[in-house]
C-alpha cells in the first residue's frame, strides 16, 4: 500500500544520507554510507529493520547504528527512494513495501 510516511534525518548531501521512518509499526534505517576507497557516497542505501531505541541513540552520532539492527532488509538504489519535493519530511513508502516483503539476512 504506497502512502508517504515521515522520516527523521542527518548527514544531507543532495539529499539525506542516514534516516529512520517509522511505518506499519516498524523503525526502518536507511544508510547512504560515504565510501572512503572513492571519496564519495555510494550510490544506494543500505536498509535495516531496528530495534526500539533509546533517546540516547538518537542524540548521539547515527554512524553505525545499523549494528543495532534485527535484520538487514537489502538495499536499494538511491533513485528507488521517492521523497517530498524539500527531501527532507517524507518518503513514498512503496519502496518500503518492496524491501518488507522481500528481506535480506543481516550479515555480520
């Protein structure tokens, strides 16, 4: 079912690199990581289902976090990701439905 949901962010470089979305009751991470081999942020995000976290969590650096993660749900190319036309309130949520309906294993 595609909606739009809200998401919170960090790091915004054309648009947000790190953000959470909550949807259908779910904490879902998702991770644009700067690659340090080419200088530049990859060019797909890593997605993850989370735990419930603390405010601390939150408040502090969100780089790595993911290791908190219940699972890994794949990734996704940047351009699958469909945000409000400021980028930084909301996501379409069919990529969302896509990636739930399909999970990957985390790996370690």
């Amino acid at each position: 079912m595609s909606g739009w949901s809200d998401i919170d962010y960090r790091d915004f470089w054309d648009q947000p690199r790190i953000f959470f979305v909550c949807y259908e009751g779910q904490l879902i991470l998702f991770d644009c990581a700067f690659d340090d081999e080419i200088e530049d942020y990859r060019d797909f995000y890593s997605v993850y289902l989370m735990p419930e976290l603390s405010a601390d969590d939150f408040a502090g650096s969100w780089a790595g976090l993911w290791r908190k993660a219940v699972r890994k749900l794949g990734e996704t190319p940047l351009n699958r990701v469909h945000f409000d036309p400021t980028k930084r309130r909301q996501i379409d949520t069919s990529v969302l439905d896509s990636l739930l309906s399909h999970p990957a294993r985390l790996s370690s």
